[in-house]
C-alpha cells in the first residue's frame, strides 16, 4: 500500500508540474501579448500625437485663411467690426468643423466667439508671438475647455497687425476621431494576437512531442543521470546520427579509441577521426555486429553494433566496447596450461599402455626388452623436457612448448625444439612471448594439418644481435607472398571456419615493441616467420 501511495504522490506531482512544452507557450502566450498590447498602444500613441499634429496644421490653415481675408481687414477698420466679423467667423467654423473661430483686436478683445455672449470680453491664452509677427500654435485651456489652437497675425496696408484671428479645435474633439479610429487600430491587432498565438501553440505541440511532455525538473534529472550514467559505465560508447556523424564518446570510449580527452569529436562525420581501421570499417558500414572481436592499438576489444530506433523511424547506430585483451591474454595462458594438461593426461594414458605391456613382457619372461622398452621411451620423454626447460628458463613458455609438443605428437606432427634454442630471463612480457610463440605454433600445426607424411615444424626461441628473435617453420604448402599482408589483418584466415585472430594479435605484439616480421620460404617447402622483438633499454 506504501508503494501504491507513493508512486501516485509521483504521478501527482508530474500531473502538477508544467512541461516545457506548456511553460514556452505560456511564456509566448505572455509575451505576444505584451508586444501586441505594446505596439497597439504604440500605434494609438503615434495616432494621437499624428492626430495633434493634423489638427495644429488645420487650425493654422484656418487661421491664415481667415486672416488674409479682404473683408476681415476692412472689418477690423470699421466703426462695428462684431457685426461683420461674428456671422463670417461662424460660416468659417461650421465650413471648416473647428470649434472655435474667434478675431480679436491687438489688445485681445473679441469681435466673434461661438458663444456671442463672449464678445467684447478679453481672449483667453498666449498670443505674444503672433504680436510679434510670429504665428504659432499651442494647447492651452479656454472657455471652450483645452484646445489645440493657431494665433494668426491680421496685416494692414501699412503693414501694421490690426487684429489676430484664433483658429482651434477641442481635444475631446481630436479624442472622438481618434475614436474613431480605434476599432481599425484592434481590427489590425486582434489577427495578428491570434497568428502569434497560433504560432505559439504549434510551435509548443511541436516541442511536446519532442520532449515527451517531459517538465524542466524531470530533463534536468534524466540529463544527470544520463551524464553520469555515461561517464561510469565500464564499456566504451560510441553513438551515431543517421548520417553518420559521431554524436556521442563516453570517456572509457576515447580510452579504448586512443582518443584524446581534450578533443573534440561531436558532430564530426567518422571519416574524419582519427580511429583504429576496424572501427572506423565498422562504423562507417553501420552494419549490426554482435560479440565481433576488432584491434584497437594495442588492445582487442570486442563490440556490439546495433541500429537505434523510436517508434520505427532510425536515429543512428549505437557501439559498445570491451576491453578484452587482459582476458585473453589469460585465456592464453590457460591455453597452454590446458595444452600441457591434455598433453600429460595423453602420456599418462600412454605411460598406462607401455607399463602393460612391460610387465606382460616380464610376466613372458623377456626381461631384457621389457627394461629396452621402458627406458628408451622414458629417455625420449626425458630428453625433451630437459632440451626445452634447459633452453627456456621462462615456466609459462616452456610449459606451452611442452603442450605444444604433445599436440603436436597427437596429431602426428614432429615438432623440433631447435638446439641452439635459449632464452633466459626475458626483459618482454611473458604474455607477449606466449602470444607470440603460442600463435605461430598453431598457425603452423594448421599449415601441415591434411598434408602427407612427414609432418614438421621447427620453433627457435632465442636472443640473437640484442633481440629476441622467434622462428618458426613449417614444411606445409606454404604461404603466398601475395597474402603475407593480410595474412596480419584481423578477419583473415585460410580456414573456413574460424576469426583470423592469431597473426592479427602477432602483429600487435610486434608494433607495441616496435619490432617487425620477416616471412620466407622453407628449404623444401612450407613457410618460416621470424619475429624480431628489440631488447628494452636495460633489460638483460
């Protein structure tokens, strides 16, 4: 019940938390809004002030019209300039729709108003520029309420300013146009509000769908636990997009690759990393690959290469990596130790025969060829053991030639252990002669496996010139100096069974040392490898 309770608080508590989906459109929704509103009250603004600005310039117009009038200045003349200003001033204001047309003399005194009981009285607001000769136009309040109005000079013959005219236009007039105005203004606003907003959404579904309706707290948890997930794991991870670019390295992955740490190899196609041929071959085919051993430097690593997909559509290809070379470096060895106890259980087997037979020959009475029987089979026994234990003072290689030497009887193979053969105290790791040795031997037994009688090979392990020097030679049907290159190469192989990985491991023991392979032909046929190791600096 504890469990049930908790995973429903969890379900709660993602049902409660916004995706990024849903935040990114609340936060467009928000914000198309705001810049909306913003550019709607922009554009009321600029109409507002276009509106001032349209007014001023008809006022000014007015009152210019009005001023340069014949009749306005024969008017101003007159003994009653009221009587014929106020009906002209009128006709002017109803034909223009300003509000107010009012002629006054220089010392601010109406002749008209559109209220006639202000005739007479003082107008009210600045007119010192237009004294001065100046018109202008300016917002003040009147009896009329605040208006946009122009102050207009009224010239004489003579040139002398008889009179102003006044021209204006109420701001609650210019607000009911701009009024007016407005349902424009949000007939251009509401569409443009409602493609942003369906911009917003689609935009948002779309990124639903890309981050599964995932919250910010949930990515960024998985986002930690896939980066420390990576950078744990003790396999090597190479992810690819579908055109084959790299799109992911994990750290054990750059130590396998030989990659260095510092740089940087995201979004670059393979072809152009630096990387062992057979994983470069193999993730460049993209071809799906299960338990298949490749050489990387001095290492083997077996991968496992498989396309990724999400609800059937192909999102690359994922490579992992496993060191196994210690392992077989092991395996090896275990090699040779199960190779020289097949080898004693076969000569115990045998030694069971051969004492039989020496006892029934005692049992007959031929005493002397029971004693000729057991002793020279004990001393060909013993004369091979001595020659190589005495030769080789390494234990683990003496005990694979051994083994190999019982193998090699089974299948009926002579296998000489050469005279001068001697090796004391390696400087070389045991696991590298072992490799060495272990896989020019099988390699040879296989060469002379199906051919007719005798069957040989010779092994020569020894220091000769400052290096060590490994030969082995065989009377097979012999190698083609065609194939003596891949013969190296992993996946090369003339069984028809088998991986090609003995001489590719060969190979890599001999690059680590910096060493190098001759292969020539035998005296009477077969093949014979050299191997040549250079004897570390202060090694005996």
């Amino acid at each position: 019940m504890r469990a049930e309770a908790e995973r429903e608080e969890e379900v709660n508590v993602a049902r409660r938390q916004w995706s990024i989906a849903g935040q990114l459109f609340a936060l467009q929704a928000v914000v198309v809004t705001l810049l909306v509103l913003a550019g709607a009250a922009g554009a009321v603004w600029l109409a507002r002030s276009d509106s001032r600005q349209a007014a001023k310039e008809e006022v000014l117009a007015v009152a210019h019209t009005v001023a340069r009038s014949p009749d306005v200045r024969a008017a101003l003349t007159s003994a009653d300039p009221a009587a014929t200003l106020q009906p002209y001033a009128e006709s002017i204001r109803v034909a223009t729709g300003t509000d107010f047309v009012v002629v006054m003399a220089p010392d601010r005194t109406r002749y008209s108003h559109r209220n006639p009981s202000l005739i007479g009285q003082p107008f009210i607001g600045d007119i010192g520029p237009a004294l001065a000769g100046r018109p202008f136009t300016t917002t003040n309040v009147g009896t009329l309420g605040e208006s946009v109005r122009a102050v207009v000079p009224v010239y004489g013959d003579d040139r002398r300013i008889i009179g102003l005219v006044s021209a204006g236009i109420t701001t609650r007039a210019i607000n009911r146009k701009l009024l007016a105005q407005m349902p424009v203004l949000l007939g251009a606003a509401a569409p443009a509000l409602a493609l942003a907003a369906t911009g917003s959404w689609l935009l948002s579904r779309r990124l639903r769908r890309q981050t599964h309706g995932l919250g910010p707290a949930q990515m960024s948890r998985m986002y930690e636990y896939y980066d420390a997930v990576l950078h744990s794991v003790r396999e090597g991870l190479v992810v690819l997009t579908t055109d084959r670019r790299v799109a992911l390295v994990n750290d054990e992955g750059r130590r396998l690759l030989g990659l260095d740490e510092d740089a940087s190899v995201t979004d670059r196609p393979v072809a152009g990393i630096d990387l062992p041929p057979a994983v470069a071959e193999l993730l460049a085919s993209g071809r799906d690959a299960h338990d298949e051993p490749v050489l990387a430097g001095d290492r083997v690593l077996v991968a496992n290469q498989r396309t990724t997909r999400f609800e059937g559509a192909p999102l690359g290809t994922v490579l992992t990596l496993r060191d196994q070379t210690e392992l077989r470096n092991l395996a090896s060895e275990l090699d040779s130790v199960r190779a020289l106890t097949e080898a004693l259980q076969a000569q115990t087997h045998e030694s069971a025969n051969r004492l039989h037979t020496v006892l029934t020959l005692v049992e007959l009475g031929r005493a002397d060829e029971a004693v000729q029987l057991a002793t020279r089979d004990l001393a060909l026994a013993q004369q091979l053991t001595d020659r190589v234990v005495g030769a080789v003072t390494e234990p683990a290689l003496a005990a694979l030639l051994l083994g190999k030497s019982a193998r090699a009887g089974e299948r009926g193979v002579d296998l000489v252990i050469e005279p001068d053969c001697r090796l004391d105290d390696s400087p070389l790791p045991a696991a590298d002669l072992l490799t060495v040795v272990g896989n020019l031997v099988d390699n040879a037994l296989e060469a002379v496996a199906g051919t007719d009688p005798p069957r040989r090979v010779r092994v020569f392990v020894g220091t000769v010139d400052d290096d060590i020097v490994v030969r082995v030679g065989d009377n097979g049907p012999g190698l083609d100096p065609d194939r003596v290159a891949d013969a190296f190469r992993r996946g090369w192989s003339t069984k028809s069974a088998g991986r090609g990985l003995g001489l590719a491991l060969v190979g890599q023991v001999i690059r680590r040392h910096g060493g190098r392979c001759d292969v020539a032909a035998a005296d009477g046929g077969g093949t014979v490898f050299t191997v040549r190791l250079p004897i570390p600096e202060g090694g005996s």
